[in-house]
C-alpha cells in the first residue's frame, strides 16, 4: 500500500516545491529544514496507525487518562542524503532508538553505477515497528538494499518505507523486491522519468550535495 | 465546528501527555517543546483547508508543476501562554505575518479577576485567513476578548480559533459570543471541569508559568 | 561599561551582515533565525560573568566534579522586535524565568513619538541577575522605560542590557538614564546615525515588521 | 596547540554537566540538544580565528561596511556519535559543506577491538579550512583515522580537530599521530582516565549509544 501525502493539498506541498526550486534551494538552510518539516509531517501521520496504551497522568489539578505511545518505532535512514528527514522524525519521536544505513553510489567507467552498503549501525529492531527514510526513492535500489542490512539484524513487526519524492519505476521495484506483508509506503509526490543516471525527473536533483556539499 | 485532534490517536497525545504531566511540567524546555510540536502538527491539519495555487516551478532536472500556498494565513496569539504555541505555527507558515495580543488575568480582592487586552500588535487582516491560537481555553474569556480586539483592526476571510486544551465550558462560551461564521475551532484535547479560579480540570496548570515562570 | 561583541571578528558578524541585507530580509525565517542564533552567543559571552558553583555528578563510569551554573539569569525582553533574540538566549539559559514588557510607539500628528509601556509580564527579579534583551538600541527610550518598569518589581543584583544595534545616541541616553552600577551593557554593532523617526543608520530597518510584518 | 573551552567558565559547563550526568542523560532529547549548543558555542569559538572580508550591504536604510566570513569551513564529523555535535556546528555555519566518516569499532574475542573507516562522503577540502568534530575524543584512534581518510581527499589549508570531552592520552595520541603545523585542538573537558575498553573516566559513557540507542 502507497499512501500518498500530496494527493490532498497541505503545507507539505509548500515544502517539497520550495525543495524542487532550484532558485530556493541555493539556500540550504532552507533546504535541510524543509526536510526537517516533512520528516515531523511523515512522523505525524505514521504516528496515527502506531499503538498508545492509556495512562494515567497526574497533573498539578487533577489525574487525567490520556494514550501515550506504546512503543516508540525505530527510525532508520540512509547516509547521507537522509539525514535532515530522519532529523525531523527524530524531533517529533524523540525517544526512538535510531538506525543509520551508508548507500554510497560507485561510478563505473562504463557510466553504470551500483550501490554498496558501507556501514550500517543499527539498534535492537526485532519485532518492533521501524520506519525507513530517504529523501529521493529513484531507483529503489538504496532502499531495497537497506531494507535487506536492516532484516539481517531482526525482523520488524512492521516497516514504514518513505521517501520524500519517488519514481513510477523506483515504486515498483520496491513493491517486487520488498515483501508486501507489514510493509507500507509513503511518499510525498510521485515523479514520472528517471534519467540515465537514475534521477528523478522533474525531482530536485542531488538531495545529499544540495543538503551537504558536492562529494569529491 | 469544533475539531478535536485527539479524537483519533496520534504522537499529538504523547505531546499532549508530557504537556500535562506534574514530573515532566519540572522540565521547561521539554513542556515548551512540546507547545511547538503541537502548534506544527495544527498548522499541518489546518494548512489542509487553506487555498492552494499550482506554480510552475525549475528544477534542476526539469520543470514541476506543484501546488503552493495562496497566502499565508495570519498567525495571532494571546501574550504570553501562546507564545510557544504560536513559535510552532511560525514555523511550518515561516512567511506569515503575525499579531500579539496580551491578555492579563487581574485578581481582584474578592477572588474574581477580570482579563484587560492591554497590548495589542496587530498586521493587516482584512478580508484574510486568521488563525488565531492560545495554549489553554479555560473560561473563554482571553480568546473572545482577543477575537474582538483582532476584528477592531479589520474582518478576517475566515478565523481559526486554536487551543491545545479546552474546558467544555469555555467552548460554549466561544461559540456563544463569536459569530459562528467563517469561524472553525480546532482543539486538542476537552476536559469536562474548571476550578472556580478557571483552571481546566485536570489541564495541565498554568501554562504561562510552566514556560516561563511564575509572575510577580 | 559597554562590550562590543564585534570589535573583533567572528560569525556574529555574519550573522548582523545578513540580518542588515534588504535582499536577505525578504527571508523572515532566516531574519528570526540570525537573531536567535545571535542570542545564543550573547547568551555564552555573558555566561562568562555569571557565578558557577562545582557540583558531584554520577557519570555511568564514575563521579565528576563540574562547574553548573549556580542561579539562571531572569531573560526580559521587550514586545514584540526582542521575541526572536530572546528566543535565542531562552534556548541556551533552556531553565531561565522570564519577563516580557511592551513598548508601543505612538505616533503623533506632528510627526512626533512617545513610547507607551502598556503590558509587563514579569516573574521575581529581587536580588537576581537579569538580561534585558531588545533588538535595536535607536533612541534608547524603550530600553529606558522597560528597565523602569523591571525595577518597579523588584531589585536586581545585576543587569545585562543588550541590543543587536545600537545607535551612538541611544546608547548615550541608556548611560545617562540608568545608574551605572550594576548594569553591563551588550551590543553586536554600533552605527553613528539616527533618522528624524528615530530608525538606525544604516541600521536594518524595523526589526518588528521584518521579523513578523508590518503593523496595521 | 590545546584551547580547553572549560578552562573560564561557561554556560558550556552547564552543557558538560548534563550531558556527563546519567540521570539526566535518560531524556536523548535534551542529551542531543546539549551537544548541538555544545557545537554552535565550538563553533563561535572557531570563528575568531577565521577570515573576514568587509562587504558593502544595502539596508532599508543606508549602506553599511561589514565584515563577513570569507570561506564557510567545511565541517567533517565520524559517525553517528559525532552527528548531534556537528548539527550544532552546522547550525551557525549553514553555508557550509561537510563531510562525513564513519569510524566502527570492531570488538574482538580477546577483548581488543580496533577501529575500521567504512564510509566516507567527503566534499572537496583542498586548501580548505576544515572543522573535524567528534563527541569523545578517548584513545584517539578514530579522530586519527579520520583524519587519515579526510586528508586522502585534499590537504586542508587548516584543521581544527573538536571534541566535546576528551582523555589525556586520546590527546597525546592525537599530537603524535597527526603533523601538528596547521592543526589546533578544541576539547569542552580533559579527562585523566580511561578503562580498558577505552571509555573516558568519568567521562559520560557511550555518547552514540545515549544519542541513538544501543547498538545491536
């Protein structure tokens, strides 16, 4: 299941057209903190199908009994370009175990590239909910191969996979390589055209040099 | 109409909870923080009523056809319960401009005290979207005094009236003297009592004080 | 004694450069952002002169014996230019009680101006440090007047006065008008002009409208 | 060359303290919020020493000659404990571009453990200022093979090597290991000892751990 977070129209739109920009994104302050705003956003409306358990509270006039989060997920995301999105996760569930996840792009001489898995540092995920972010799923297979680290450390009771913007294709190859059962997507915008080298077109370019720099 | 967010559970009651809580309150960084995450997570479901414009944006890889925000609503707050509430909704509208009204609660010697708007900083609302937020809607009193000194300076398109927590009471009493048009109240949490001096039973106390000290 | 934090050179210039760029300004996110981060490191040059009491604490490895501060300073500031310069020293002093006064300009027929102090939240300030924060220092008259109405709770045993610009006049009018024991004043620039109305030259502009918009 | 920022006290103590204190380390919020003001006061302090080119700006008023950062250092940290502190660095030098190194510690049976480079997303750095930052500073053999790994991508004009909390012999291992013309250390603390598994005594334990959660 994908759900989509612009098919109904909300700040979120504000924010990913002001990431697409490529006037905006000359600022990446800004850049990095509306990452930061779609990752609290992503946070919120995940957070509606997590477990609360009610509490009783006692406060300076009374005792009140409000649901409190049963568990807090694990946040896992990929280095380097998500880290401002795992940022705005981390700030909404603040008490979450965290997992980081290199995807690192090597260039062939050829023009292909493929992904490596470099270094993953990872929490205690077995049977709990983990939701795995990155900014950009353009072909799917930093996500895949993440989501593939991560299970070698424990199986989730369920894994939220988002991305800020996606691809058609990068969507599909998700679906076929990730098992559906307790998994489900979220995007922010989906994207039709992918390049040769794998952006997403129209996309936003490079989110990890817009975010940090051009790598060497 | 009277939206209440915690109606269905989310990471809001968490916040809600901590907001609440007389062992967390002793943290103020923490009990501010919290008004700022709900005030992110109000403007995020109240930004889903606001009118969008699709723009023609440049990416670097393409162009995108994206929805942004017609205008930025108003953001109004009463003085100085609201303000980390108010810093919440600043920053998911970070072009909006603002308005600062205080209201001060004067105690007078047989127990009773009535609320002065003794400031007042109001930007250009004619004809625009308000949202107008404070912390607590105990009585009712602040908020509707605060309303009617914002529609001195102009007649809002439509005003949202925000609360984190309410009393039932004060929400009769908002939706008695505020005309029921173009108005949507958004709240959330409701409790059932108040305390003779207009605390919300169980509330949270005294917001003002728990983020930023008890008054002289 | 008057400390100016920018005789030498170091971020803070920056950070006052982008702050006084009319292009930059168009941003009011990153206006509010430079004058919190501004705060933060006012907020670390005056913890330099606070008093420290050493103090046991339980590592998970052992016990150190480290400097915490002995009281936090009282944050005052003043309505509504000082909000996100206060904002900044509130992040660091995170335990800090806090005042907010008002300072109204009234605009007179014949051009003229007088400063109306109309709302003054203040917590317990006998015997206690306070930092008196306000973003311009023009004519001197609201710092002066705010400052009255501070002592009108109570004593301080120290106050740091501090603006991000201040004019040459003003500061002439803060020195003259407020006893100089116990008083330390901070700014992040000097300039030499002030207009008929008042404004700082070159100054920034109305750090008010810039960081919230223009009044009505 | 070794600037102890604690040497004078500071709010930074106060900072030092919590972090250090292991009851206080139970909220990973305020744990990481420390090491980001920790980072933005490192930061400042760095700032002195960096370059400054006097810009003409245009205000709404006038014209003003201000002195503004020449080059924005590039900001290197180890992960993942390094991130919370870089956040703080990145937060005051928002234009600049990072890179970022992972430095895994690999534990043997025999009890030993040695450090491996997996992952290093480096930007240019050639005849750049860099500001190489990580949490702990204990035997020193990561901050080492950091900046063994960085310098393989260019020769920085200057190094400023940062650590929130360092050991005696982590810094003679340091100044053994790396050419000290064009370095200057930064530490917040010098602790005497450390245990056999390297950890800093009294120290504040696994900062990474305390940041993110144990690792599996």
């Amino acid at each position: 299941m994908v759900n989509v977070l612009t098919s109904g129209n909300s700040i979120l739109n504000q924010f990913i057209s002001e990431l697409r920009d490529s006037e905006i994104q000359k600022d990446s302050l800004r850049f990095r903190h509306n990452l930061e705003r779609l990752g609290g956003i992503f946070a919120y409306e995940i957070s509606k199908n997590l477990s609360y358990t009610v509490k009783e509270v006692v406060t300076p006039l009374g005792i009140a009994n409000v649901p409190v989060l049963t568990d807090y997920p694990v946040l896992a995301t990929i280095l380097r370009a998500g880290l401002p999105f795992h940022q705005g996760f981390l700030d909404f569930f603040d008490k979450s175990e965290n997992a980081f996840i290199s995807a690192f792009r090597k260039h062939h001489k050829d023009g292909t590239f493929s992904i490596n898995i470099e270094y993953a540092s990872v929490t205690e995920i077995e049977n709990k909910v983990v939701i795995l972010c990155d900014t950009m799923l353009a072909s799917g297979s930093s996500m895949v191969l993440a989501f593939k680290e991560l299970v070698t450390h424990g199986i989730p009771s369920h894994t939220h996979i988002v991305a800020a913007v996606a691809s058609v294709e990068g969507l599909e190859y998700v679906k076929k390589n990730i098992a559906k059962k307790d998994i489900t997507i979220w995007v922010g915008a989906i994207d039709d055209e992918m390049t040769a080298q794998s952006y997403i077109v129209p996309g936003l370019g490079d989110a990890g040099d817009l975010a940090y720099g051009k790598k060497h």
